[in-house]
C-alpha cells in the first residue's frame, strides 16, 4: 500500500497539520499508521469529517459547594460599579500581589515592596535585570487578560502563546510563546509532562475540551481544570506556572469573579493538589485551594466596598 505524510495529506485535503496529527492520533483517518513520531497515510483515505469530537476525559472530585462564592459574588455586584478611586486603588493592590507572589513561586528574590518599586519604574540595586524584567512582563500580561475579559474574548492557542510571550520577553526571545521542542522533568513532581512532539495536539485538545466538554461545570472547575489540564501537558519550556495561574484568573474575571492570588507561603500546598490533579485526575483538593482563595479575595473585596 502507499502512503502519503502530514503535509501532503494537508495539502490535499486543506486541513491544517495539527488537525491531521489529532485526527490520526483519534483513530478518524483509517489506515493510517504511526512510524516513531510520524503518520502515515494511504493514499486513497477518504477525507475525514472535520466534525469536532467530542473529547470524553473523566475529571474526579469535580463536586463541591459553591454557594457562599456565588452569594458573596452577588454582594460584589448589587455594589458594581465601582467609584474610580476604588477601582484603581483594588487594581494596583491586585496587581502588586499578584506579581509578587506569582513570580516568588519561580524563584524571583524581589519582595512585595520591591515588586511595588520596580512596577512604578525604579531600578533595586543588587537584583538581577531578569528579576525586573519579569515582573515588568508580569503586570504586562495581567492587563492582557484585562483586555480579554472586556473584549469578551474566549481563551485560545493564540492567547495563550502571546500570555507567555509577554511573560518571556526579553528574557528568552528564542522561546516566547513557542511550545518546547525537548522533554522536560517537574522537579518535586511526579507526573512526567508529555513528549515533546504531542503538545500540539495535547493544547489543541485542551482548547476543544474548553470549549464543548467544560460549559456546564461552575467557572471555578472550569478555572482550575484550565489551569491543572494547561500545567500537566506543560508546553512551554519555561513559564508555565505563571501563564497557568493567568489562565485561572482569566477564567474567573471573565465570568464576574474576583482574582485570586495563590501566595508564595503556600505554594508546597499548591505544587501537592496539581500533583495529586496530574497523577489520579481528582481534582477535589484543587478545587478546594482554589475556591477558599475566592472567598479570601471576595471578602477583601466586600470589606473595602461597604
């Protein structure tokens, strides 16, 4: 029999590489056979259906109480709209702490009042060029997911990849927003990320489950599986932990929801429920972490509103 590669088979039919490679990994193109991280496909296979499959992954521990989040969040919104003076006030506190704890996460020796001072435009003698730049790229991609959110955008590759591009930039250009080319190991992890060769279809799989399978979850499920499910396939060579933990937020912001802020002292607790995500699919401590932290965020909230 012969067969034909990816992109001859793209260009034959018009459809994209990374749809084929999805299509073949799924068992939609018949015939077609995996030679080490190729496909192969027979020349007289039919044009599959580009129908969108429905992706059925069963996700544990997604139950929970969600009552005092949402009765609290419609506290928040009988307060809307807010004075300017508040909102900028909730704005640079948010985006200080955020910066901080999510670059303290990674490694970045900045404290909170430096983080303040490198933000406002003020060079820390004694801290490292990286150091200012990430936190510079940090509050950058916070007011891309603003945008996002009032734009009323819908989380894609696309967003996803300029995320971790702002968060990367100047600090590794050559990887900005480029899914990794090489394995890599979670230090203090567990789970062992994917291949190298299946992020493409792992993120392009991760955006269809989004988009069709997660619709009817409460946004915090749908917030942390976003986050959890982005961490494990782990795409990029550097920056994923920050990129997912702006993921989290922009899933919650642009469903009416505070951000929070997951802290830097707490991130052993943190690194042990997306392990426990990664390694047995039960969600349930996660979603836990996530949502106490929401109604941290929203009685802070509350107590500066009323």
């Amino acid at each position: 029999m012969d067969y034909i590669s990816i992109k001859e088979a793209s260009k034959k039919w018009g459809i994209s590489d990374s749809r084929i490679r999805l299509l073949c990994r799924k068992g939609r193109i018949e015939g077609a056979v995996k030679i080490g991280r190729n496909w192969a496909i027979p020349c007289d296979s039919v044009k599959p259906i580009d129908g969108r499959e429905v992706i059925n992954k069963e996700y544990l521990g997604l139950e929970y109480d969600f009552n005092i989040i949402d009765s609290l969040k419609e506290k928040i919104d009988e307060l809307r709209p807010f004075s300017k003076q508040l909102a900028d006030s909730l704005h640079e506190k948010i985006v200080v702490e955020w910066t901080y704890n999510s670059n303290a996460i990674e490694g970045n020796t900045l404290t909170m009042s430096e983080t303040k001072v490198v933000l406002e435009g003020i060079t820390i003698g004694g801290k490292t060029m990286v150091e200012h730049l990430e936190t510079i790229n940090h509050r950058d991609a916070i007011l891309f997911i603003e945008d996002l959110v009032s734009n009323k955008e819908q989380i894609s590759e696309w967003n996803i990849r300029t995320i971790h591009s702002l968060i990367l930039k100047e600090i590794d250009n050559k990887n900005a927003g480029r899914y990794r080319t090489e394995n890599v190991l979670i230090s203090g992890a567990k789970h062992i990320p994917p291949m190298h060769y299946e992020i493409t279809d792992l993120m392009q799989e991760l955006i269809e489950e989004y988009d069709n399978n997660w619709e009817a979850y409460h946004p915090v499920v749908r917030a942390t599986l976003l986050h959890g499910e982005f961490v494990k396939i782990h795409p990029f060579i550097d920056g994923n932990g920050r990129t997912a933990r702006l993921l989290l937020n922009f899933e919650l912001m642009r469903n009416g929801y505070t951000p929070i802020i997951i802290k830097n002292e707490d991130r052993a607790k943190y690194y042990e429920v997306l392990d426990i995500a990664h390694t047995t699919t039960n969600y349930k401590p996660f979603i836990k972490l996530v949502s106490e932290l929401v109604v941290e965020s929203e009685k802070l909230w509350l107590s500066l509103l009323e």
